[in-house]
C-alpha cells in the first residue's frame, strides 16, 4: 500500500516535471520566432530603404524631367511600403501597425523626395491608437503616397499650400481616409496631366481593402476619400 502510494508520488512528480520542460520550450521556440521575425522584418526594411535610394540616385543622374519624376515616384512607393516593415520590428505584435506613427513617418519620407524646396505644409491627424492589420497597412500606405504626391504634383501649380491628411473613425470597424488640398481641384473625371498610373495603382489597391477612393465636392481644391475596414 505505502509502496504504491510512494510510486504514485513518484509518477505525479516527473509528469509535473515533464509539463513544465515541455511550457519552457514552448515558450523558447515562441521567443526565437518573434526575434527571426522581428529580423526579418529589419532585414527587409533595411533592403527595401537600399532599393529606394537606388532609384533616387538614379533619378539625380537623368536629364529628363519625366523619367526624374518617375523615379521619384517610384522611390515614395518603394518607401512607403518599407516603413510598414520598419514599424514592425519595433513593434511588440507584428500582425498589426500603429497607423499615427506609421503615417507621421511616410509624409516625412514622401516630403524628403518631393518638397525639396519645403513649399507644402503637411497637417495629419489619425485617431489615437489605431491599429490595422499589416496587410491592411501597406495598401493603405500606397494609396496614401499616390494621392499626397498628387496634390504635391498638380494641386498648386504656382507654389505651395496645405495638404491635409487624416484617418479616424467613423463609426464601428469602419474608418475613413481623406486627403485634401486647397488647390486647383480634382474630380476624378477629365483631361490628365501625366500618366494615370497612380489611379490605376489606387483603384487595384483599393480593391483589396474592398474599398474604393472617391472624390467629394470640396469648396476649394480636391477632397479624396477612402472609407474601408479596419478590424477585419
Ligand atoms: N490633388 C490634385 N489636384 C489637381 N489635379 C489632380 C490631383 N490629383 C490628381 N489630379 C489629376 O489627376 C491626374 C491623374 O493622376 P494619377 O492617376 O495619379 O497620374 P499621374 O500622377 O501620373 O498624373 C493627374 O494627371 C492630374 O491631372
Ligand atoms: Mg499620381
């Protein structure tokens, strides 16, 4: 009988033993995951930063303007989608991206390429705390690049002026994109300057947020809107 209530103990000790081994290696293989993917993510934000300045420098050697503004544009892109990576590596969680930081980081970057003379005032107002998810960040962060370098491109053709970017929510799990400038104005309908890719690239990417940009009636310059899901 103490024999076996002894072995009893026994057995119950190297279980308890067993369980906790088996917690602590969970728990080493979950930090080595989330130290190789906040690495990774370093990583490529890094290569993606050394692949937009190869385009910069690129666009300081053409003489043409057309092929200089393409390759700006090109490096806004190629930024803006690294700036996702470079948050999250900092970031404690990597599914999801702080969108006021993020958005703070990738106007000073887009304003860097293309405001070299500092003739636009940028003002950006994204509610406290929002967080989308990674995925959800970077299409937002593209199309956020294609309508600022817009207004910076064709809203005021004799200086600068005030580009206003905000993201908040309105209501539920949606939220709401505007940019909005005080310029010449834009519908969305009509004669284009340049080329139309920025449209194009905005419409595909708009598309997987299952979302479209729409241009409101604004009483000066041009008013672009974006409402998408930011929860699912
Ligand atoms: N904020 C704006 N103010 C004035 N015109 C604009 C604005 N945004 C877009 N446009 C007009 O829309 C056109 C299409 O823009 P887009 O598709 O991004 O192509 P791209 O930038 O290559 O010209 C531009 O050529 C310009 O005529
Ligand atoms: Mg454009």
């Amino acid at each position: 009988m103490l024999h076996e209530a002894a072995n009893a103990a026994i057995k119950q000790t190297k279980l308890k033993r067993d369980k906790e081994e088996a917690q602590r290696l969970v728990q080493e293989g979950k930090e080595r995951a989330e130290l190789l993917l906040a690495e990774m993510n370093h990583r490529i934000a890094n290569s993606l930063a050394l692949v937009a300045s190869l385009a910069r420098m690129q666009a300081s050697t053409v003489q043409d303007r057309g092929a200089q503004t393409a390759l700006q544009e090109m490096q806004v892109r190629i930024s803006a989608i690294a700036g996702v990576h470079r948050k999250l590596y900092t970031s404690s969680d990597v599914r999801f991206v702080e969108l006021g930081s993020y958005m703070h980081g990738l106007i000073g970057e887009i304003s860097t390429a293309v405001d070299l003379n500092g003739r636009y005032h940028f003002r950006i107002n994204v509610d406290d705390d929002l967080k989308i998810s990674t995925d959800k960040a970077v299409s937002l962060g593209v199309i956020v690049t294609e309508l600022v370098t817009n207004a910076v491109k064709y809203a005021y053709p004799d200086g600068g002026g005030e580009i206003n970017i905000s993201i908040r929510s309105c209501g539920g799990d949606r939220c709401r994109l505007h940019v909005e400038d005080q310029g010449v104005g834009w519908t969305g309908e009509g004669a284009v300057q340049g080329t139309g890719l920025g449209t194009k690239i905005t419409r595909a990417v708009a598309c997987s947020l299952q979302a479209s940009v729409i241009y409101e009636p604004a009483e000066r310059g041009t008013r672009a809107v974006l409402e998408f899901n930011c929860k699912s």
